[in-house]
C-alpha cells in the first residue's frame, strides 16, 4: 500500500473559527406590530432565536407584511435588506 494512504489524515481546519449566525427569516417578523424596534432580546423573547447562536442574521424567506420595523442584527442578506426597505423599515447592521 502506497504510504500517502497509510498516514492518517490530519491537519488545520477551518471551522473552528466560523461564526455561526441564528437564522431569522422575513415572515417570522410578521408576529411583529408595526413600527417595532426588532433586536437579539426582543427575537428571543418572542421565541424566534433559540439556542447558543454568536449572532442573528436577516434571511429573505418568505413576504413581509409589517411595515415600518427597525431591525438592530449582525447580518442580512441582500434581498433581505431590500424587502426590508421597500416595507419602510430601517436595518442597522451590529459588530461582533
């Protein structure tokens, strides 16, 4: 047997240092009024973001019926932030 297969495969591994983000999609805001100001506190209180996450990130999932939200979160994805702002709200993006 060649000796590349014989040594065992180990080595650096990038996923040590990944920072994973809670998923938050745009239809899960909808239990929200009106005009509310969304932050981590709020989502885990309503039950939208459960578990250890190191953040939550705005996914475009699904339409968006509330208007006027202020969003505080650490991501988003674009088509996230463009419903978001076609809706009247307001996203303001925090650092880690």
């Amino acid at each position: 047997m060649p000796l590349i297969r014989r040594i065992p495969k180990r080595g650096f591994n990038n996923a040590v240092f990944t920072t994973r983000y809670a998923p938050v999609n745009l239809d899960s805001l909808d239990i929200f009024t009106d005009g509310s100001k969304i932050d981590e506190a709020t989502l885990r209180a309503k039950g939208v973001v459960k578990g250890e996450w190191e953040g939550v990130k705005l996914l475009g999932g699904g339409k968006l019926k509330s208007k006027n939200l202020v969003l505080e979160v650490h991501a988003a994805s674009a088509s996230a932030k463009t419903a978001l702002e076609a809706a009247g709200g307001k996203l303001t993006l925090l650092k880690k």
